[in-house]
C-alpha cells in the first residue's frame, strides 16, 4: 500500500485530483511511455483509488485506463517524392552530395559490363555458335575496353562468323581450282 495515494490539488472552484502515480504504474504495466496512458477523466475517482499494479490491471481490463494508439506517421509524401525521383526529377546539381564517382562509381559500372559481356562469350561457346579460339580473342578484347555494350560484342561476332564464312568459301573455291587444275 502506498501511504499517499491521493494528492488532491486545489484548481479554483474544482478539486482536481493527481494521478501520477496512477499513470506511472500504468505505463510499468501496459509497457509504454507516460504519454501513451489514457486515463478516463469520467472515472477519476475509480482510477485514484488504484495504488497498486494489480488494481491497475484491473482497471485496463475494465477498459478505463487504455493504452493510446499509435500515431499513424504516412509515407505517401516519401513513395509520392520516390517515384518522381525514379523519372529523374530532384536529382540535379543542387540536389547531389557526393562525386559522381562516389554515387555510381565507375569499378561498379566496369565489373557490371564485364559480367554481362562474358556471361555471353560463356552462352555463346556452350550453343557451339563461338568456338574456343575465336572466345579467347573476344574474351581478352572484352578485357581489353573494346565493346562499350552487349550491342556492339554481337555485332562484332556476327561480323567475325560471316567474315571466317567467306575466308572459308574463298579457301574451298581456290582448293576446288587446284584440284580442277592438276586434272
């Protein structure tokens, strides 16, 4: 038992009574702040007879001492500003804080090409559209700086094939030749 459970204070005309310690037990109990008790201001002489936390168990079963909801803090503003951000608005000069280098830096951007480039020389040579010797070339001219792009590595193979293509015809035309010749 607490020997002072009730503080009264005198507010001109009404006697106001303190519920501190009412509201102290109650935010130990609920296990929230001070600030989340809702103490029910019909029933304040229900609630300060309470000196005790199992008194005041009693009350928030009885739903006079409840314990606030919490504050809805919205994030539409944030996803609203983010998908402006996505189409590239808010992002100029004024709005940057580090180096370019610092925001996408440009190790990231290489070893993202060069992933993506090998990772074709790798799908390429497993269909047998590459073979091995012409993988190696492009291998280290992809090291190499040569293709900006996944673009521009096809490219570059559909020319090489049609290039050894036509060698080929050449060389068999000219074989063809020799052998008609010494007949």
């Amino acid at each position: 038992e607490h020997p002072l459970p009730l503080a009264r204070v005198n507010c001109g005309t009404s006697i106001m009574v303190s519920l501190r310690l009412q509201k102290r037990l109650a935010a130990s109990v609920l296990k929230c702040g001070k600030g989340k008790v809702w103490l029910d201001p019909n029933e304040v002489n229900e609630i300060s007879m309470a000196n005790s936390r199992q008194n005041i168990r009693k009350l928030v079963k009885d739903g006079y001492v409840i314990r606030k909801p919490v504050n809805i803090h919205s994030r539409s503003r944030v996803h609203r500003k983010n998908l402006a951000k996505r189409k590239g608005r808010h992002m100029g000069t004024g709005k940057r804080k580090g180096s370019s280098e610092a925001r996408m830096p440009t190790k990231v951007l290489w070893m993202r090409r060069q992933r993506v480039l090998r990772r074709l020389l790798d799908k390429y040579r497993e269909s047998k559209k590459i073979d091995k010797h012409l993988y190696h070339t492009l291998y280290l001219k992809c090291k190499g700086n040569v293709f900006k792009n996944k673009r521009t590595l096809v490219e570059f193979i559909h020319k090489a094939k049609a290039e050894k293509a036509r060698e080929k015809a050449l060389s068999d035309q000219a074989e063809a030749r020799r052998i008609k010749a010494r007949a």
